[in-house]
C-alpha cells in the first residue's frame, strides 16, 4: 500500500519522512521550530516545497513560516554539501589562528562562509566553540559517514584534509 500525505491525501508524498512528525506536533500551538528542525535533519535544508508543504498541515501561513526560518541561525534555506566543514571561531581557535585557517579553506575551495562549492561537495559554516579547544583550531566535518574532527590546524594540514575528502567524494 503507498504512503499517503497527511495534508492533501495523495499517494507518493514526496515528504513521506516528515509524515510522523506532523502528524504529532502539526496541531500543536508552539511545535514549528522542532517541525522545521525535523524537516532540516531530514531534507539538509528547508526548501519552499517543504515550507508549502508544512504550511498545509499545521494551517500556518507560508510566509509566517518563512519569517521563522529566516530568523534563527540554526535554518538553512539553500541546500548544502556532501561535507558540512564546521570550522570553530570560538576564543581559543580564534586565538589559535583559526582566521588564517579559513582564509586558507575558503581560498582553496572558493568558497565564503555560508557558501557551497560549486560541486556539491563541500559547505562551509563557521561556528561558536566546538567543545574541543585544547586541540585549537579545530574544524568538524560532517557527512554522511559521520562527524570527523581534525585538530591543531595549519594551512597546509586543512588543505591536505580537504583534498583527502574530494577525493573520497
Ligand atoms: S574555541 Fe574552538 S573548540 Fe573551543
């Protein structure tokens, strides 16, 4: 039997992962940030198919929705990379050098902060401390295959982990 969506009824519900959470939380005043955070973990990033579409089942209006996401930090409206590089600004990366570590990463990807390659590869977010400061500076990588972190960073150690993780992909 195929699965059917919960707002409009039809079969073939393209957001068929998202099904368990809207059905507990979509009539729940004050449930619309653990819904989108829901549909982040599942879809990477909130697309405006899914902000239409969860607007359908909890009755909220898209732009309402939208007004949401774009507020809180933790919401990505753009797709991002196979490899989500979290590289650390906290105080004792930054300390550390982690300035020079993300002029190195964004000149060797071509990429800014917030930004995805052009290949799909890589997003690049910098974030407040990771919890691992005795190894500033420090960047986690996450995919698919799990979070990796690589600690006391140098340009030419980043750059080498890049081009591993290329490789790989
Ligand atoms: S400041 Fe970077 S891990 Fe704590």
């Amino acid at each position: 039997m195929s699965e059917k969506c919960c707002c409009c009824g039809n079969s073939g519900n393209q957001f068929k992962e998202l099904e368990p959470t809207l059905e507990k939380y979509a009539r729940v005043p004050g449930s619309l940030i653990t819904i989108l955070q829901k549909a982040q973990e599942i879809y990477g990033y909130l697309s405006i198919d899914v902000i239409h579409h969860i607007s359908k089942a909890t009755g909220i209006k898209p732009a309402k929705i939208y007004g949401v996401a774009t507020f809180y930090a933790q919401f990505r409206l753009q797709p991002i990379g196979k490899n989500l590089i979290m590289l650390c600004q906290g105080t004792a990366c930054h300390v550390n050098g982690s300035q020079m570590i993300e002029e190195a990463v964004c000149e060797y990807l071509g990429i800014s902060d917030g930004e995805t390659t052009e290949d799909g590869i890589f997003t690049l977010n910098n974030v407040a401390c990771l919890g691992c400061c005795s190894l500033a500076p420090v960047m986690m990588v996450q995919s698919a295959d799990g979070d990796e972190t690589y600690g006391n960073l140098t340009k030419d150690k980043v750059r080498e982990i890049l081009a591993e993780i290329r490789e790989r992909a």
